[in-house]
C-alpha cells in the first residue's frame, strides 16, 4: 500500500517518491540524496537509492510516447517554465507530491490536469516490485 507523501521542500519531489514507494523517511532521503535547487535529483541516483532499498525498477527513466502508462511508476513531467517534476502511479492512482493527497484516473496525454497548463508527461521509472 502507498501512502501520500507531501514534499517538505520545492525540490524534494523525487525523495517524496522514494519515501512513498520505500516507506523510507523523507527528511532522511532529503540529507542522504542533497537535491539542489538549479539540479534537482538526477534520474540515476532515484535508481541507486531505490535499489539501494531492496526496490527492483528500470536502469534508467524511459519514454512513454506510444506506449500504455506502466502500472507501478515514477513518472517524470516537464512543466511549461521547464521544471521538472516526478510522481508516483500505482494502478490507476496517481501520487504527487506537490498536492494534498492522490487522485485516480490516467490524465491525458500532453497537457496535464491537475497540473498546470503546457505540463507533460515525458518518461517513467518502471517499478517491477517491491521487495523488502
């Protein structure tokens, strides 16, 4: 079961993830991983840390033009001011980490509601399962 975790910080998104899909703290995500606000968190260390807690998943972020939104996932999105910004999808709920709580239902394609207007969804994480 995946519980919503709020980003503590506007650039923690990525260890507000990790912390729903891991149980994990997410301050201590936050110390551990040091995402930078001109950086943010790069796509290979969401995977060394995700491993690092027993999660198998992709090697890398894939992307997911012509393909079904995978069932369990990180998913990236490309706001219109170019910002980045990942989520969680598990089944057909959707946990972001900016909102107050998850919403259900696949979003369409290129312009994203709830998100703001221009945002899109650009790439997945797959996550194959859960194994601690």
């Amino acid at each position: 079961m995946i519980l919503h975790v709020r980003q503590p910080t506007p650039t923690s998104c990525a260890q507000a993830c990790i912390a729903m899909i891991t149980g994990a703290d997410v301050h201590a995500l936050i110390a551990q991983m040091k995402p930078t606000a001109k950086r943010g968190t790069r796509g290979p260390d969401i995977v060394r840390v995700l491993r690092d807690h027993g999660v198998r998943c992709g090697d890398r972020f894939e992307s997911v033009r012509g393909r079904p939104f995978p069932r369990f996932a990180i998913i990236r999105i490309v706001h219109a001011d170019k910002r980045g910004h990942v989520v969680v999808k598990h089944d057909r709920t959707w946990f972001d980490p900016m909102l107050e709580s998850s919403f259900t239902g696949d979003p369409p394609r290129g312009a994203v509601t709830p998100w703001v207007g221009g945002s899109r969804i650009t790439s997945a994480l797959w996550i194959d399962n859960v194994m601690a």
